[in-house]
C-alpha cells in the first residue's frame, strides 16, 4: 500500500521516514520528493507498506502526530493526475 506523507521537517531523510514507520510494518520504499534545481527535500514524499493492514495501521498511527514541530500527514497515495502537458515532444515556441 502506498502512502503519501506530508509535511514533514525539511531535514528529514529516507532513513529517518523509514524508521518512523517500521513499528508499523514492512516498509518496501521510500521516496523523499525533493526540488528539482536545489535538490533540497519539498517536505513530502511517498512510503510503500507490505500490506493493506500494515498501511492503515501507519495512517492510524501517525496521521496527526507531531513530528518535530510539524503535523504530520499521512493518508493513502492517489493515483499520479496528468497534469495536461504539452502533447507532443519538441522545443517550446
């Protein structure tokens, strides 16, 4: 089950999302979604859990819950929308 979880510290990192929801089950991946020109964290990302059961008990867990100052959000990954680019390959006009 894939979760997105959002705003999160600036300084968070891959290993320190992933030890926050271990407790809660096998966590598959992490991806931390960072700026494209700095490469700096945009204080959101994605965490996929090995099961349903595991995912809704971390959404239950830590939805709300303070984390460094910040409430974090946690709630089931949407389908990525397209978000109507440009329709075919080629340079800008």
């Amino acid at each position: 089950m894939k979760l997105y979880v959002g705003n999160f510290s600036f300084d968070t990192t891959e290993r320190s999302l992933r030890e926050l929801f271990e407790p809660f089950g096998t966590v598959t991946e992490v991806k931390l979604i960072t700026d494209r020109e700095t490469g700096e964290s945009r204080g959101f990302g994605f965490v996929t859990m090995g099961n349903v059961a595991e995912g809704n008990a971390a959404i239950k867990g830590l939805d709300g819950k303070d984390k460094g100052g910040r409430k974090l959000k946690v709630n089931e990954a949407r389908p990525k929308e397209d978000r109507g680019g440009r329709p075919f390959p080629g340079p800008r006009r």
